[in-house]
C-alpha cells in the first residue's frame, strides 16, 4: 500500500511553547506521523525565532502564497491524499484549490476552537449583555460553518462546541469528530512534580495575543489580586504569556506583589512550581490549553464557568470554579491554604487526564473515521449536499476573487 501524504496548511507555523494552538498542531503532527503518514507543512505566515523546527520529526515545509497560482502547481506535484486546514481562515483561502486540484483528498479542517462562538461571547461581555444564542447569528458564523460545511470532516476540539453544532445549527455528525487536546499517560506517570510544602505563590499563563487572556489578567489585577493580597500579603502572583504588550507590562508591580514575567520558556515546568493557578476567563471558547498543563504540573486551578468548559463531562473540577471577584479570591485563598483540599483538586486533575485526554483512547477513533471516509468517499460528499453547494459557489466566487487579486498584484 502507498504511503499517505497529508499535507497541513498552517495559519501560522506552530510555537508550542507560545500558544495551546501551537501545542495543539504538534498534537495532530504525532498522531499522523505515528500512523505512517508523510507530512509536508506549508504555510503562508513567516516563521519566528520561536516556530517549532518541524524538520527534526521529518516533516518537510513549504512556505506557500495566497492568491497565487503557484499553489496549484505545488498541490500537482505534492499529490496529498488528505489535507488538513489549520482553523476555517486557511480553507477559505485554499480550499477551493484542493478540491479543483486533487478532487479525491480527503479534506480535514480542524477549527482549534469555534473563533465565532469566542467573538460571540466576548461581544456579549464588552456590552454587558447576557450571552444568548442570536449574539451567534454573525457573518464569522455564516464563514465558518460553510467552512465545516465544505470539508470532508472537522475536527472539534470542545464537546460544548460540538453539541453547538449539532443541536443548533444542525450539522450532520458524519461531518464532526470530537478531538480535544491529547496527552500521553503513558510518559506522564513518569512525572516528577513539587510538593505542596515545595510550592509557593499564584500563576497565571497564557498567550497574550488572544484576548481573553489580557481581559483575565486585568480582571486578576484590578478586582481579584487586591482581595487574595489582603489574605495573603506575602504571597505574589506570576503572570506568563508570550507576546507582551506595552499595557500588559504596565500591570507590572512588585510592590503589590502582581508580576509580569513574559513568556515562559517551558509552560509545564513554570507552572509547576506555583501553588494555585488563576484563570478567571470571562469570555473565550473551545478547550484552554493552560488547563492542561496545569493538570499536568499537579497545580490546581481555580477559573469561571466558561473556563472550565467542555474539560470536566461528569467528573469533578481539578481546583475551584467561582465567577464573582469576591468569591472567586475566596476559593483561591482557600486552595492556597488547605492542604487536603489542594491534594483532593490535584488528584481530581490526573484523572481527568486519564480519562478524558488520554492519547490512547482518542487515536483509533480518528483513523477508524478517516478509513470510513477513504473508503466511502463518493457516498460520503453526496449525503453532503450543502457542503457539495458550498463547493460550488466557493470554486465560482472565490476562485475568480482569487484570480482577479492574482492578476492585480501582477499589473
């Protein structure tokens, strides 16, 4: 049997150590990789001095432009056997030209997290709205759902935006597969973590090119920080994240305690040293990878509602759950302070690890569903109308939109 190709069209290329979207890419690169597959990454997005060197694990790159024929004559030549867009943006951009190019690869989306359900949320918050289903109705729910719509399967990383999907907007389960982030258990029994008696301090973590993120930490020093501080005045908190701006750094203060720090070289291993992480996220979507590393460091966590989303099912929080100022400073204090209760949080985390991101358990679901598609896959498009309709009005509209760009930059 040939080997399969995939080729993954990257949004930007991966920094695991900068983004759980970077983490999350490197995730779906071992598992294609561990089941034989050739992997080219290409991507239109520059590098950076913190891009993970894919070329290490044998994945060859690609640097691709969008607008420009020369894609086509890549994909001619790549010949893939599955494509895998990297969140809805890259295959509006190129999925037209896989689908006109190499009609029989098997078209893979994975959406990272639903970005219309996060907008949708954060325009609630910013106008001090309940959340409610019409803030969903948008022009980025309309492009992203085509999106789904047009490819073979996505993947989703959150059974809150999964059972969105399905109940909400009607979207045939065929088209869907659950994939949240994967862990190997196997290599985490191995770990090596502090004790409580070994751990001071709070942490806070997270890319600050994603705006919940800047929103939790402003929420951190202007409301909740002050309370913690109050019950606790020698305790500090550490704020991590990479892509510090200017008005993240001015929250800087020692004297009170509150510490930016920027990025953090190796996530697992900061955080690991801290007592409690804080993530008190009023808006966001999918699954937040600072979660689980914390789960994997043994460090409990105390977030909202929405930041413990889609993570727990049936089992217990792996710290507190609180989503007023007030409350939300008095389980941290709580967590800090009582031992047995920090214990019971941190077992709470390892098995959620266990049983709801264990590696082992996800990766024959994925290809026993990519085998079904390969084997099934005239069948499987037909029974996709809408997405057949998609299609076609994508290859007319944005095709020619494409075409006329291309010429444009030529002139």
């Amino acid at each position: 049997m040939p080997q399969k190709q995939l080729l993954i069209i990257g949004y930007v290329w991966p920094e695991p150590n900068s983004s759980a979207a970077g983490s999350r890419m490197m995730q779906l690169i071992s598992l294609f990789l561990s089941k034989g597959f050739k992997i080219t990454y290409a991507s239109p997005a520059k590098t950076t001095d913190y891009t993970e060197d894919l070329t290490k694990l044998g994945v060859e790159i690609a640097n691709i432009k969008a607008n420009d024929s020369s894609v086509d004559q890549f994909l001619k030549a790549l010949q893939p056997t599955h494509v895998l867009f990297d969140r809805f943006m890259m295959e509006e951009q190129f999925g037209w030209r896989v689908a006109e190019v190499v009609p029989e690869a098997i078209r893979i989306l994975d959406t990272e997290d639903l970005h219309f359900f996060r907008r949708a949320r954060q325009q609630a918050y910013k106008s001090k709205q309940s959340f409610k289903t019409n803030f969903l109705f948008t022009a980025e729910a309309k492009r992203e759902i085509a999106s789904i719509y047009r490819c073979d399967l996505s993947l989703i990383i959150s059974q809150a935006e999964l059972n969105l999907l399905k109940t909400q907007f009607k979207i045939d389960k065929r088209l869907l597969l659950y994939l949240p982030f994967l862990v190997d258990y196997k290599r985490l029994k191995e770990r090596d973590l502090p004790l409580f008696q070994e751990r001071q301090d709070f942490i806070s973590i997270g890319n600050f090119l994603h705006p919940p993120n800047y929103d939790q930490v402003l929420y951190l020093k202007e409301d909740i920080w002050p309370l913690i501080k109050a019950e606790l005045p020698e305790a500090k908190l550490h704020v991590y994240g990479a892509y510090t701006s200017q008005k993240v750094e001015q929250l800087h203060q020692a004297s009170e305690g509150f510490l930016i720090h920027g990025r953090a070289e190796h996530a697992i291993n900061t955080v690991k040293h801290a007592k409690v992480l804080l993530a008190p996220l009023r808006f966001g979507a999918g699954l937040k990878g600072k979660f689980i590393d914390s789960m994997r460091a043994g460090t409990p966590a105390v977030t909202t509602t929405i930041g413990a989303e889609g993570l727990c099912g049936d089992l217990p929080w792996c710290g507190e759950i609180a989503n007023e100022a007030k409350s939300f400073a008095e389980q941290a204090v709580k967590l800090y302070q009582n031992e047995k209760r920090w214990h019971k949080t941190q077992s709470n985390g390892f098995k959620l690890l266990e049983e709801r991101f264990r590696l082992q358990k996800f990766k024959p679901t994925v290809f026993k569903r990519l085998q079904k598609i390969e084997a099934e896959l005239h069948k499987h498009r037909q029974n996709n109308f809408v997405g057949q309709m998609l299609m076609h009005h994508s290859l007319q509209s944005t095709k020619y939109m494409s075409r006329w760009i291309e010429l444009k930059s030529q002139t």
